[in-house]
C-alpha cells in the first residue's frame, strides 16, 4: 500500500467439546447482531467461546467459494460464502472474522457435502473482537476437512475500507455509482466472513453479479460469465493463487481500459472512468516495463495471468497491492501530458513501481503478523527506487532517496518514535504500523544493508527469501537467514562475498577484516528504536568515534537524557572518505567508543559517504568549520549527495542544540556556487521552513530581513527560470520549488509574470494549458483576488484532470482570506465539490497558510468526531492531521492548548502514537524559538549590512 504523497504465538487450544466454552461478557441474547439482523435459534444458552484478539488456530481455511451481488441503486449487497475448513483439534466452535455484516445463514457439512449437525446453526457475535462463533452441536473432527457456509448481507461503506461505495461526475454533471474495495489491514471481514489475518492463506473462486451495464473486476480473470435473470449477469473468476484476505479485491463498475502484454505474457489493463480513459496511457507502459524488470530481478515469473489497475475516485491511500487487482487513487495512476507536472510522472511511476514490487514482497512472501509490516512496505518503498532508476533512468529517482531517508531521521528523533518492528494488536493499532518507519526507515536499513553487502549479495539473498518462502509468512529472521545463507561452495572457492556453507549458515561475513554476525546487527535496527547520533573528532592520526541516540527533543544538559540514552547501541556499517584518496573506506562499529587510523596527511574527514548509512554525523571540535571552508573553497571535492547530507545534518543538529544556528546558516553559505538541484533545494528548503516558522510569530523585523536575505542570495538561481517546461527532470523540479517560493517571498518580477500568465488564463476561460511546471504558482498568485478565486474553484469543479485539480485546490488554500479558506473547510467536510478524501491534505494546506494555520487546528477540535468517523482512528489520515495541523506551532501558549485538547480526547488521544508525536514537534518548535531566534535575528542584522 502507498500511503498518499506528501510474533503469532502458537496457542494451545484445549478441545472445547469437553471443557467449559471461554467465558465471555458477549452473551448472544444481549442483541450483538448489526443493525437489522435476527438473533439465530438457540442462541441464548451459549457464551462466545474465544476471548482473544487474534483468532484461534485450530480451523485452518484452504478455499473460499465467494459469491457477491452488489446492487448499485439501493447500495446494499448480498453474498454467500463457502469455506474449505481443515480442523486441526476436536471442536464444537469455528471463530472467524466479521464486521458489520448481517448473518442470516449458516451451515456446515462434511466432505461428502453431510451435515455433522443441525442444518442452520447458532451464531454469536464478538463486535469488540469483530469475530462471530459458529456452534456445531456435533463434534467437527481433528484431521477431517468440512465446509462452512455461510450467507449474509450488508450495507455498501460508506468509508473507504471493506466494500465501499464510490462515484464520480461527467462533464454532463450526471453522477455514477461503483463499489469497490479495500481490505488491508483488517477490512476484508466487512465484505465477507473471513480468517481475517495474513497467515491464514488460502485459495479464493470468486463469483459477482452485476447489471448488463457494469463490469466486474476481481483477482483473477473471468473464465465464464452468464446470465442468472433477466437484467442480472454473473461473473465467474478463475480461483486464485494461495494468498491472505487482504489481498482479495473486487470491483464492480462502467470503466474503460487499455491493454498490453508483458515480454512474458502477462496481460496488463488500466482502467479508469470513461472521460479519463485517454489518461492511462502511461500507466500502462509503466506497469509492463515494471513486471518485466520485476521477473528478471526477482527471478521468478509473477504467477497470475494478468495484472490490472484502476483508478477508484474515492481512495484514501495513495494506492493497494491487491494481487492481480491493483488500485489507486486517480493522482497515482493517471498522466494528463497537458496537465501533470514532471513530479506527477514521477509519482505515477513510483507508485507503480511500489504496488507491482509488492506482487513479490507481501503477495508472494507475506509478513506473518502486522508488527512485520515492514518486510512488505520498506521493500516495497525501496524498490521504487531500485525499478524506477533500472526502467526510467530520465526521472532521476535516486535524487529522491535523500529525502526519504531525511523523512525517516525527522521522525525517528522524536522520543516517540518506535521500533521498525513493533507489537500491533487490535486494528487501531495495526492501522498505525503503516507509517514512516515501516515505509521510509525500513527503506533506509534496506539502502544500508544493501551498499552493506553489495549488490549483488543483497539481491541473490532477497530471491532466495522469495523462492523459499512463496505462499508462505515470513519472520525478521527468515530474512536474516536468507541473505546471509547465499552462498554456494563455488562462491566459497572464488573467495569473493562469502564463508563456507556451514560458515555462511551462522550468518557469518567477512567484512573489512571483521567477523560479523547479521542477525545481531540488525536487530539493532529493527528490534529499537531511534537513529544513532556518530560523533567525529580528529586527534593527531586517529579518528576517535562516539555513538549516541540521537534526539531532536532533549539536550544533553536535560535529566532526562541520561534514561533516554540507557541500552541504546547500535551496529553501524561506517564509511568515510578523505581528501588522501578517493577510495571508500569501510568500518563496522559495534561499541559506544571506538577509533580509526587514518594519517596525519588527511586535512579533512566526510563521514557517511553519500549517506548510505542510517546515522547523523556530528564534526565536534571545529570539524564544521573544515566542513564550511571544504564547501566555499571546493565543494566538488564532495558529491552531491554528501554536500546535502551535510546540509542536513547540520541543521538537525541545530535543532538538537548540538550546533549553533549561526554555522548552519554559515555552511549553506557556499550554495551560490552550488549547481546541482539537490544540495540547492536542501538549504532553499531549511530557510523555508524557518520563514514560514517565523511567519506564524509576531516577528515582523526578522521574517522582513529574511525575505530579503533568501531573495538577495538565491537572485541569480531565481533569475535563471523560464516560465517554460523545459530542461531536465532535475532543472524542472528546481524551477517549481524556485518560482513558488520566490512568489510566495512577494518577490515582485515573480509577481508580475505570474499574474500577466494568470490574466492571459482567465482570458482563455480556462480553456489556456500553462507550463505545468508553473501552473501551480501561476494559480496561487490568481486566486489572491475575489474573480480569480471564483474562477479557480469553478475550474476545479468541473476539471477532468486529477493533476490540476490538486494545483488548483493547492492554489485556493494560498488566499489570505479567512472567510475563503473556511469556506474550503466546510466544501470539504461536505465532501461533494471537495471529495472527503482530498480533506485531509486540504487541513493541511490550510494550516500551512499563515492565515489559516489556527483557522484548521480550530476547525479539527469542532470537528474530530466527524474526522474519525470518515477516515477511522488509526488511520494515517487522521495521524497527517494531528501531526500536519500542530506542525508549525511554536510557542507555549500553543503547546498548551494542543496538550489541553488531547487531554479532552483522552481516550482516543491514549491510542494514537500521532499524539506524542504532535506534542514532540510543538515542544522541539518550542525549544528552537528559544534557543535559535535572537541568533537568526543577529545573523540577518550583521549579513545584511
């Protein structure tokens, strides 16, 4: 799953045939049925039998038969269920999932189709647990195999989750209607009754219903559709591949599609809705390059016969892996060439890239339980990287890594960050596992390790984990064992990566001259939280080394630090270059202190080289000073990709007190020589933010003399632009980001072309493509007045292209009018102009908005029960909002009033890990104002004399 841009015990189960059913508060005649449904027969003697979150496991699913008829006018379905069930223990009981779904049948025979009991059977209910208990008053057999069905029915979601209604508008205004689904991770038991966890595999023969004028779309290709009355068509899929339930997708709607085939055969159809059809296109040569490099990387077919994607109007993430069904939202998976900008392609691309990765890493392979959810989302945010820059080299994707792993260090310094694999019970909180440790850090590690072990090491280990564990769960280990297991005797005799087999079976390497022991090293990273802090200082020929956690919140002056320090030690595979040579060279450090030879003749040190390491690195005892004079007088001496670090790591540790603010400024002093995008945007970025910080405060001198100093300094790089889509990837992000900001400055030769392109939009009635690399400003420049407002929300309402749609709206946040802004808010909350899953980026923008940024935080307090309601508690677009509206608050007045309003949520607030994290960040905000102010305050004076 993409989420949107910006330890299974075995449990002993006694035979509940001959001991007293678990008791339980559930009593089935105290009405725990949904809404509509009728207590079963003889039901009130009876105690739901199973009293934990995760089912038991003595019934063991092996295939579901699973009809479905949606009816798409009353919004309601009907379906029925038949499922393979091998019983493992003597029971009377068969626990599974269900969640909102109205029971009205159910029944079990054995394999010769017999009943063992009464035909239709007691069912209770758990809804706390979302589990129903099915009682057969005859024993089900250890070691025999029967068949539970089941027949029910429910409303279509309203939500995002389970089997959920959608729509959309064509440019006639007519609305249509489909219904689509989303499972991962607890949602399928809301679509059928289920063994809703990922280690239950099982095989799945799909049958739909539907009107003549729908399509339906599943897992597998139709293999037989006929017609069951008149008016209603069915549609059969062939059974699927063995794979967990939130894998299981089904579509039912008017959608057009393109198709192509893979080198291998594969048959690859994009859809969307009739009026955007034309936007497939690139998706499509995307998705068949990627399966293609996929299979050759991989080294293992993609095992169904066809791979489909389609764009669902109503998506709250950015995109699912369901297999042989991918969906997405319309942003991800549609290119609009006179519309989208090169960011768009990009995130099309990787988006692609990420959800067809996952085809192998999750569908193929699949954690055993959700505390592993990174071993599918790191990998598969990793191999966006990997496929992207092997199938599209043009867009530049390993540019992008940096920031990915700058987003992961952000988080993991906050004291409330957590483990890469942490425990996760109930859905809340499993929800809240697909997060930027799961995605980003886990990507980070993966980067590490990978320059760690080599290339070539790294993928010959993935494939074998891949191979030997297909249709099956994986642990942590597994993969461990994998990729330090890869070694055949002729790689041994050739002496090039690996240990004998019986060295390399105790994951063993030679690293460096050093034995080390992958399994402990990487617990390290997976097992704690944080990120460590590598603290470099230069005595005579030596290099002396200190570890520490590093944290954005605590100083080391701070009581607290010394607890919050305790136990942390991490395994870090070291690099470093010198001005001596260009070679890169390589230390595992596993201690707290620890040393490296380098010669007196080396005049300078770069720690970390090109970041491939998961760590910050602190040049104590004048070493940012080296750093600085290295940038000014030679920063090619340095790639581009350590030049950034060391922008980045500069200013992380100015947040951290480490460093004063004033070196910080003074390192990102050489940019004016910098040509390449990434550094330049790195130390652009940080003066954007402290701006847009300071903007928010009442600090009129220092928020004047900084719009000066970035547009005195960045003047030949702004005055470089063309208003134009020309240029590599790289100069057309530089242009975007440059332009905006520029604007935003009120720089007034930005202003001017702005609105004279804006003016020449209006003319056009819309109907005038701007360059899409500037259409975005362009658009936020117009909507500062009341007519080029009115027109942009017009606009919005009525574009066809999900590209523009996000540029305008981004633009119609930009208004300093609070009453607009607020009107934004509500379109929003409505969710018809505005569709209710674009509102959680909307808060966002209008936070960000120094005009707005208290209008949202207000507008969330009085409307959090709703927010939950739509978008579900441990959702990350409840955690974007907690987070993103409390991001930029800074003073104590502001801490307060956040910590009151968690305090008045408490029982909510208490489940959510976004919680500690906003209160994190407003206190690191805090502390930054009042360490950092009057030194940017003098700075500015003395730079701008």
């Amino acid at each position: 799953m993409v989420l949107v841009r910006l330890l299974v015990p075995s449990l002993f189960l006694m035979s509940l045939v001959e001991s007293q059913p678990t008791q339980s508060s559930h009593q089935a005649s105290s009405p725990p049925h949904p809404a509509g449904e009728q207590s079963p027969l003889g039901t009130d003697n009876l105690s739901f039998p199973w009293s934990r979150l995760r089912l038991p496991r003595y019934i063991i699913p092996l295939h579901y038969h699973l009809l479905l008829h949606p009816n798409l006018t009353s919004l309601r379905f009907t379906g029925s269920v038949q499922i393979q069930i091998d019983v493992q223990n003597n029971t009377n009981w068969v626990v599974l999932h269900s969640k909102g779904l109205q029971i009205s049948k159910a029944t079990i025979v054995d394999q010769n189709l017999a009943p063992p009991s009464d035909k239709v059977l007691p069912v209770l209910h758990n809804p706390s647990h979302e589990q129903i208990g099915i009682f057969s008053s005859r024993v089900l057999s250890s070691g025999q195999k029967y068949f539970l069905n089941i027949e029910f029915g429910a409303e279509l979601s309203e939500g995002f989750y389970g089997f959920y209604k959608s729509t959309y508008r064509t440019s006639t205004g007519e609305t249509r209607t489909l219904a689509s689904t989303h499972f991962e991770p607890t949602s399928a038991r809301m679509a059928f009754p289920c063994f809703d966890e990922p280690s239950f595999k099982a095989n799945f023969s799909i049958r739909i219903r539907r009107s003549p004028e729908y399509i339906s779309l599943s897992n597998m290709p139709v293999v037989k559709t006929f017609e069951v009355n008149s008016g209603v068509l069915e549609d059969q899929f062939d059974a699927s591949v063995k794979m967990s339930t939130y894998l299981v997708a089904f579509v039912v709607c008017d959608f057009k599609s393109v198709t192509a085939r893979t080198s291998s055969g594969v048959q690859v159809s994009v859809y969307a809705s009739p009026e955007k059809w034309p936007q497939t296109r690139y998706a499509l040569e995307v998705a068949v390059k990627m399966l293609d490099f996929y299979e050759e990387y991989f080294n293992i077919h993609y095992p169904l016969p066809k791979q489909d994607l389609i764009a669902i109007p109503d998506f709250q993430s950015g995109a699912m892996e369901n297999w042989g069904l991918t969906t997405y939202r319309e942003t991800s998976l549609l290119f609009d060439p006179l519309t989208s900008t090169i960011s768009d392609e990009l995130w099309v691309t990787m988006v692609i890239g990420h959800e067809l990765a996952h085809q192998w890493f999750g569908n193929l392979v699949t954690m055993e339980w959700w505390n592993d959810i990174w071993l599918n989302e790191g990998f598969a945010r990793y191999m966006e990287y990997i496929s992207v820059e092997a199938t599209y080299p043009d867009l530049k994707v390993e540019e992008y890594l940096l920031d990915t792993c700058f987003s992961a260090v952000g988080h993991d310094s906050l004291n409330s960050s957590r483990p890469i694999s942490s425990p996760a019970e109930n859905p809340t909180q499993i929800k809240q596992m697909f997060d930027t440790v799961s995605y980003d850090k886990g990507a980070c590690v993966l980067h590490m390790l990978r320059h760690f072990l080599t290339d070539d090491v790294f993928q010959r280990g993935i494939v074998r984990y891949l191979r030997k564990y297909s249709y099956r769960n994986a642990h942590n280990q597994d993969l461990w064992d994998s990729l330090a297991n890869t070694c055949s005797e002729e790689d041994f005799i050739s002496g090039k990566h690996c240990y004998s087999s019986s060295q390399a079976s105790k994951n063993a390497y030679l690293f460096a001259g050093e034995h080390m022991d992958l399994t402990a090293m990487m617990n390290t990273w997976i097992l704690q939280k944080g990120v460590p802090l590598v603290t470099v200082t230069r005595k005579g020929p030596n290099l002396l080394l200190r570890q520490d956690r590093f944290l954005r919140t605590v100083l080391p002056s701070d009581p607290l630090w010394a607890a919050l320090q305790h136990g942390f030690l991490w395994h870090i595979p070291l690099t470093y270059k010198t001005d001596a040579s260009g070679t890169i060279h390589r230390h595992l450090m596993t201690t707290h202190t620890d040393s490296i030879h380098i010669g007196e003749e080396v005049s300078w040190v770069k720690v970390n080289t090109d970041m491939t390491g998961y760590y910050v690195v602190h040049y104590e005892d004048g070493g940012w000073d080296e750093m600085t004079k290295l940038l000014r007088e030679n920063h090619t001496a340095l790639s581009y990709k350590d030049r950034t670090q060391l922008i980045h790591n500069g200013f992380q540790l100015v947040t951290a007190g480490h460093l004063p603010l004033n070196k910080g400024l003074d390192l990102i002093g050489y940019l004016q020589l910098e040509t390449h995008t990434v550094p330049l945007l790195q130390g652009l970025g940080y003066l954007e933010a402290f701006y847009r910080m300071i903007e928010k405060r009442n600090e009129l001198e220092v928020i004047s003399n900084l719009r000066r100093h970035i547009l005195r300094f960045f003047r030949a790089v702004i005055d470089r632009q063309t208003w134009s889509d020309g240029g590599s990837v790289s100069e057309r992000r530089l242009r975007s980001k440059v332009l905006s900001l520029a604007c935003h400055l009120e720089d007034p030769r930005c202003l001017e072309r702005a609105r004279a392109i804006f003016a020449d939009w209006l003319q056009s009635n819309g109907t005038l493509n701007l360059p899409t690399d500037v259409a975005e400003t362009v658009f936020s420049v117009g909507a500062q007045d009341d007519r080029g407002w009115a027109s942009l929300l017009h606009t919005y309402s009525i574009a066809l292209s999900a590209a523009q749609k996000s540029q305008i709206l981004f633009a119609l946040t930009c208004s300093r009018d609070t009453k607009k802004l607020h009107r934004l808010l509500e379109l929003g909350l409505e969710g018809k102009v505005i569709r209710s899953q674009d509102l959680s980026s909307l808060i966002l923008m209008v936070a960000r908005n120094p005009r707005g940024h208290h209008l949202a935080w207000n507008f969330v307090k009085k409307n959090w029960d709703t927010l939950v309601q739509k978008f579900e508690l441990g959702s990350f677009c409840i955690r974007n909002i907690i987070i993103g509206t409390t991001g930029q608050f800074s003073s104590p007045d502001e801490l307060a009033e956040v910590q009151s309003f968690f305090e008045s949520i408490k029982e909510q607030a208490s489940q959510l890990r976004a919680s500690q994290v906003a209160l994190d960040n407003v206190q690191k905000n805090v502390r930054w104002f009042q360490r950092n102010l009057e030194t940017m305050r003098n700075w500015l004076n003395k730079t701008l004399q």
